[in-house]
C-alpha cells in the first residue's frame, strides 16, 4: 500500500492504544498528536520530519500536514473534528460511537457528502475478530437455516476510571455499541423497532444505571435479547459477550474464543484466540488504508455505520418514553 501520514487526535487510552498499532504498520508515518500525554516510546514512532505535537485538535488540524486522521477525542467533540478534518482533505478514521446526537450525525453526513472523495470510516474493532468474521460466514451460509431468535449476554465488574463512574448510562454510553453493531454484521440484518429497560444493582459502585434490557426487532421478524451489565459479579464474559443464534437446523453459540454448532466446536468452527486491543486496530487501520487506496468505500463507512447509530437512538428513545421505538431508517 502506499505511504501514509497519519495525525492522532486525543492521546488518552485509546490515542495510545493507536500510536502502539501504527508502530508496526509498514508505510506509516505519523505527522503529530495532540492533547494529552504521549505514553509510547519515542523511538517506535514512525514519525515523519515535521511531527509535531500539539495542544488541541484545533491547533493540529489547522497546521499539520497530513493524509488521514485517527479521531479518539470524548464524542461530543466528534462532529467537529470529523468536519473540519473534511475541509481540510484529510481521511478519517473516528473511534465509536461515531456521534453521540442525531444533530451531529446530520452535521456529518452533510459534510461528506459533500467531499465522497474523502473516506470517513468508524472503528468497529470487533468485526475484525476471528470468531466474528467466521460466524458471519456460518450464518450466511445457511447452515442453521433460518435464524428466528438471538440472545446476547454481557457481564463485566466496573471499571471506573476514565470519568466512567459520572456517566448516566456506563454500558450504553461506552459499551453496548460493539454489541448494537455486532448484530448488524453477524446477521446482515437492519433493526426496525427496540424496547429496552435500563437498571442498577443496589452494590454498584457506578452512580448511573449500567443494567441494559433490550429486546430487537430486525427487518425478517427475528428477535433479539440482549441482557447486559457492567457491575456484574462472579464469572464474568468477555467483552464481546456471548451470543446464541437460534436457527431452524439448529444452534449456534459463542462464548469466549470458542463457537459451537449443537454443542460441538468441531462441527462449525475451530476455538479461535481473540486479539488484543492492538490487533484489533491494526485489522482496523489496514481495512482503512485500503479503501484509501482503493477509493472504495469501507466497510464501516459512515453511510453503513448511521444504522448502528441509530440503533443506540431508538434504545435511547425507548428509555426515555418506556415503550417500543422505531429504529430510523
């Protein structure tokens, strides 16, 4: 692939998370950071003569030079930085969830359409996963049939730091996103209507609620149940969840690096390790880079990315009024 200048916008967890990836993508060269700290080690950045690291996103996107932008900012300050990334050419590649109000949702769609020659792409790391790409293939494939019923699982203790003890919503705001957009990708299926209920277990150490009910329904009538909490207790799931797809030939299951059909791991799909975050994203930045490359448009681009977000809306609608939402089309 050709050489890349690649700008990182918010260098938090996630901003070095990504400065860890790029170190060891070949044709990748880092033009500047900005806000935060730089936790990597200098001498594995690929930087180019000019990097530079400056004070706000602000500052970088008027004067480094640069062909893509990673955006890993809080997701109030999205909208902006995509936009202004936009005019001034750049490609992005944004950290989800890609917005947080259908206003900014607007704001950038209206922006790329204007410019369908930039790429505008949303990190949705776990399609990448082993066990997602091969579950995927398995589903479409037919061999369960039809698939009428799915239920997600998702239980982890707190994790507070990083402001996540204030959020209202811990799960939806920073979590259940994966999920949202995980059923989207297995199913190839779009959600039309979501009733969800949220709830807190009276240890929590959260002040929000970080209990989610939600029950989905996609556009070919099948259910989805999804239960999570993130103030769970004993055993505990990956962070993926687990999932079960219930089909007219049978069932499939996933549960850690492992999917069985009937029971059987052998029968569909070998146990399979999950990446590390660092996998994740450099699966992520590589599909990026070739649509790049390519002028294609990506697969979480974000024309395909809106319904995800749209989804996570109507579960928000659907708290609030205490009834069924319609999922936008």
């Amino acid at each position: 692939m050709s050489p890349i200048r690649v700008l990182v916008l918010g260098m938090g967890r996630w901003g070095n998370r990504w400065l860890e990836a790029l170190a060891d993508i070949p044709g990748v060269a880092l033009s500047g950071t900005a806000g935060g700290r730089v936790r990597v080690a200098a001498d594995r950045l690929p930087k180019t003569d000019s990097y530079c690291h400056y004070r706000s996103f602000s500052e970088a996107l008027d004067r480094c030079p640069a062909d893509a932008v990673i955006i890993t900012l809080p997701v109030r300050l999205h909208a902006e930085a995509i936009t202004r990334a936009i005019e001034a050419g750049m490609h992005v590649l944004v950290e989800k969830p890609l917005v947080g109000t259908r206003q900014d949702l607007a704001a950038v769609l209206s922006a790329r359409s204007g410019r369908p020659d930039i790429q505008v792409v949303v990190s949705q790391n776990y399609r990448h996963r082993p066990w997602a790409r091969r579950a995927r293939q398995q589903i479409a494939s037919g061999i369960l049939g039809e698939v009428r019923h799915i239920s997600i699982r998702f239980s982890k203790a707190e994790i507070l730091e990083g402001g996540r003890d204030q959020l209202q919503a811990p799960l939806l705001e920073d979590m259940c996103i994966h999920h949202l957009d995980l059923v989207r990708y297995l199913t190839g299926r779009e959600a039309v209507e979501v009733f969800a209920i949220q709830h807190r277990a009276p240890w929590s150490r959260y002040s929000g609620m970080p209990g989610l009910e939600a029950l989905i329904t996609l556009d070919d009538g099948t259910m989805v149940n999804y239960s999570g909490t993130w103030a769970g207790r004993g055993p505990e799931t990956s962070w993926d969840g687990e999932f079960v797809f219930h089909g007219e030939h049978g069932v499939l299951e996933v549960a850690e690096d492992k999917v069985a059909l009937n029971g059987d791991p052998t029968a569909a799909l070998l146990p399979q390790r999950i990446p590390n975050e660092t996998d994740d994203l450099r699966a992520v930045f590589q599909s990026f880079h070739q649509a790049v490359d390519g002028h294609e448009v990506a697969e979480t681009d974000v024309a395909d990315n809106r319904s995800t977000v749209e989804l996570l809306f109507a579960v928000e609608e659907s708290l609030k009024s205490r009834r069924p939402a319609p999922v936008r089309a």
